[in-house]
C-alpha cells in the first residue's frame, strides 16, 4: 500500500512468505487435524502433534539458532488462528508450549536456551506447560504458596499447581513460584523443571468441557531439587515478578489469535448452513434475521483479528504493549464467545447436538474468559493504564 | 502492589541521584513522558528496562520490587529475633509435609514442657 498523506505509513496486508505460511498450515490442517477435530479426549492427539512438529509448529518464536522457525509473534498469531480455526485444542497445546518457552526466550541465559528450547522444535518435538495457577489461591501473586527454598545446590520446590494445560504431556514445566513467604510476589523466580524430575507428581488430569485436546490437570511437586542453572535470571533477585507480567502479555496476544479463530471457524460453519438451508424455498441467508447476524459476527471477527494483529505488531517493534495485548484478549474472547453462540443460534437444533462442530465451538469458546488471566484481570490491567 | 510502587521507587531513586526526568529518560533510551508514565505506575514495565534503571540509578533491582511485597504478612525487622524467625520459616518450606509434622510434635511438646509438663 503506498503512503496516501502525510508520514504515517500503515499496511495491513500480510507478506508473501506470511501468506505461505497460513497455505501451507492450511493445507496440512485439512489433512492431518480437521478429519479428526471432532473426536475428543485426545485420542488423536499424539498423531496431530507430530503432524505440527514435523512442520516444526509446535513453538513457532524459538529462534533458528535452537531449532525452531525463529517466527515473529505476528506470524505466530497467524499460526494460532489457523489452528484453532480446525483444532482449539490443539492450539492450545501450542499457546501454552509458547507461553511456557517465553521467558526463557525473553530472559534465559544461552545454556538454558540450549538445554530447554530444542525440546519444542524438530520433527520430536514435545510440547511444554506453564504452571502458575493454585488449588487454593488460584493467580493471585500476594497469597502464591509454591515455594522454592534456597539450598546449597539450588532449591528446593515444594506447592501444587493446578488447571495446568499440557499436564502430563509437557517435556518440561515452567514454573512460578515464591522464594520468600514473606516476600511473596517479590521474591518469585521462574524455574525450569523437566518432566521426569523426582518429585514431579500428574496428581490429576480433568475433563473439561472444551478445549478437550489439551490435558488439563493438577500437578504436584515435592521435595523437587532445582540446579541453579534452571532459574532464569537466578542472580537477579526481583526479576520474576517483571518478567512474568511480560509473559502474559505476550501470551494475551497469542490467546486472542486463538479466540479470532474459533470465531472464525464458527461463522463458516453458520455461512455454509445458512447457504444451503432452506426455508421458504430460499436459503435462509436470505432472510434478513440470518444475514444481518451473520454480518454481526463478521464484524466482531474482523474486529478481534485487527485487535490482535496490532497487540502482536506492538511486541515485535517492542513498543508499548501491555494495554494493547489485554484489550485484544478481552475483546477477542467476548467476541469468540458471542459469535460461537450467535452460530448457534442460526443452525437451530443441529448447534446442540453433541458431536457437531458448532456444540464444540461453543464449549471451547468457554475457556477463553478464563485463561491467561481472567477477563476481569484484564480490565484491571487495562483501567490501571488509563 | 501495583506498578504504581515500583513508579515510585524509580522517582525516589532518581531524585536522589539528582536527575531529572529528561536525563535519565535519555540515559536509559526511553522518551520523558514514558518515563513519567512509569512512575505514575500508569505503563508497565519491563525487566530489560527496569535493569538499565537499576543500573544507571546504582540500585539493585530489588530495590525497586521490594515494594512489591504485600503488607499484610509481618515484616521481618532488623531485630535479632525477627530475622531468626522469618530465618526458620524459610528453612520450614524446605521439609517434607512428614518432617513439618515432626517439627510440629516438637514444638507442641515444647509448649507441654512450658506448661508444667501437664
């Protein structure tokens, strides 16, 4: 787009490689991931994971020189999107190995991108999970009771992390936990902690209502011994609580792509039924009722996408992002849930069977208010910026 | 807590480093009003950035989360028997649930002991 007035200069078409990039996962996800979206529990899990690996997906923004494709985080979203399009569980997985690799990206030193990052890109891939959240004080920072005591050789990690996505199947869990109990949020550090570690206990893994391909479960960890060189910024006393708040917002980029999509996903469901659907001998898109929802829920899409696209625009350029990537979260995920149900509502009785893709859609959409920080942690963190 | 506290540390630190906003917005590569929006808490912050403050202010970087610190639990002070004490919780969150429960046999037998032994 050529500049039109003045020096502001903005364009919002994608690159030819970007453009590759959304093809070729396309093309893939038609083969390998959407005959088998519809089938939960995971079955077909193990097989779509290796689909994304051997095409290096499984954490796109590893840099080249560790394995991965080195993408920006606006490719990224487009990846998302494009998963979660056929498979919102397994965007998920991905979202979540993202989020798990993120400070290590950010902030870890060059042997632990070396020891942790190769594990998420190649054709063995695995993916990582990220472990915040409590059984008893769930986000909340103030009252986190996982604590990491120094010891001689490192530290000691003792606490329960709960509704963990990619229990069980993570090669490694970044954890956030307190080296303080006086200091609490202070005194956080992020740890590494490979999956097979002692102490490393799956105490559950849930059923939920959406996002069925990723495991979702409770971990324990007990009497774990942390080496010191699996602390990120372990020198730096103070660094984690900073560090993390990056990574969410990182990671509120990547989960509003993953809204943009399943919307995305449901009003091409509800176009195509609405296409084809009689009523009064005419499709019942002609009807003003259906057309104008689904002009409603094109809207809204195109909305989210353009929210999430600036949010991811801002953390590649390192700008100002915080406000940016939590206002795209709290639209994106409101719009997902909007949408889903507006698709619904068109396809009638069909939208509630079980089994059928908008029946999904909807309960998948559910999650989104949820993770990455609550939609009502969003607004605050909007409103404390006005 | 907010980024409100950390703004503050940051003002505290550079006004007793004599500088003006201006100048360490341009030693640390960030605008004025940014700066001045980090210590209002109304922008977040970043580790890199807080680290270059740290650095050109001659504070280390807990310095400026410190404040972070929730103030309902108690405060460890600079007596001798507040550091000793948070010194024990510290060392408690290093045992097994069975080696705390020993802990705590003990010291219910200490408080027996005090009692009279009765």
């Amino acid at each position: 787009m050529e500049k039109v007035r003045g020096e502001l200069k903005l364009d919002f078409s994608l690159t030819k490689k970007q453009q590759e990039l959304i093809e070729s996962v396309k093309s893939m996800a038609a083969q390998e991931i959407t005959p088998f979206a519809l089938q939960e529990e995971g079955i077909h899990r193990e097989k779509m994971l290796i689909s994304l690996a051997r095409m290096n997906l499984l954490c796109p923004t590893v840099p080249k020189e560790f394995g991965g494709l080195g993408l920006d985080l606006f490719s990224t979203a487009l990846v998302v999107e494009e998963l979660a399009a056929v498979s919102p569980g397994l965007a998920a997985i991905v979202a979540a190995t993202l989020h798990a690799a993120e400070p290590i990206i950010l902030a870890g030193n060059e042997q632990q991108k070396k020891e942790f990052l190769p594990l998420l890109t190649g054709a063995q891939a695995g993916a990582a999970a990220f472990a915040l959240t409590e059984p008893e004080g769930g986000s909340d920072l103030n009252i986190i009771s996982t604590q990491a005591a120094a010891d001689h050789n490192g530290y000691l990690l003792n606490g329960c992390k709960d509704y963990v996505i990619n229990a069980g199947i993570a090669r490694f869990i970044t954890v956030v936990a307190a080296t303080d109990m006086f200091k609490k949020k202070a005194s956080l550090r992020i740890f590494l902690v490979p999956h097979h570690a002692a102490g490393v206990k799956i105490e559950e893994i849930y059923h939920t209502s959406g996002i069925n391909l990723a495991p979702v479960g409770r971990i324990r960890f007990a009497d774990v011994n942390i080496v010191g060189e699996h602390v990120i910024k372990s020198r730096e006393a103070g660094s984690g609580y900073l560090l993390l708040t990056q990574t969410f917002d990182v990671g509120r980029a990547l989960v509003s792509a993953l809204a943009v999509g399943i919307a995305r996903a449901a009003l091409e469901e509800a176009l195509n039924f609405a296409e084809n659907r009689l009523q009064s001998g005419v499709p019942i898109k002609k009807h003003q009722a259906v057309s104008f929802a689904l002009a409603d829920m094109a809207t809204r899409i195109e909305m989210a996408r353009l929210m999430t696209w600036k949010a991811c625009w801002l953390i590649d350029r390192g700008g100002d992002y915080s406000v940016a990537s939590a206002m795209a979260k709290l639209a994106s995920s409101t719009i997902a849930q909007e949408v889903t149900c507006l698709a619904a509502d068109i396809m009638g009785a069909r939208g509630y069977i079980k089994g059928t893709l908008i029946e999904q859609l909807v309960r998948d959409a559910r999650v989104l208010s949820t993770i990455e920080g609550t939609n009502h942690i969003q607004r605050m963190v909007i409103s404390s910026q006005l | 807590m907010s980024f409100r506290d950390i703004g503050m540390k940051i003002q505290a630190a550079r006004e007793e480093k004599g500088l003006s906003q201006e100048q360490l917005a341009r030693l640390v590569g960030c605008s004025q009003s940014a700066l001045s929006n980090y210590e209002k808490g109304k922008r977040r912050l970043y580790l890199s950035q807080l680290e270059k403050m740290a650095e050109v202010l001659d504070k280390p970087l807990e310095y400026f989360v410190d404040s972070l610190s929730s103030s309902h639990p108690p405060q460890p002070t600079s007596s001798d028997r507040d550091e000793r004490f948070v010194k024990l919780v510290n060392l408690l969150g290093r045992l097994s649930d069975e080696e705390i429960n020993e802990v705590m046999r003990y010291i219910e037998y200490l408080e027996w002991k005090r009692s009279g032994g009765s």
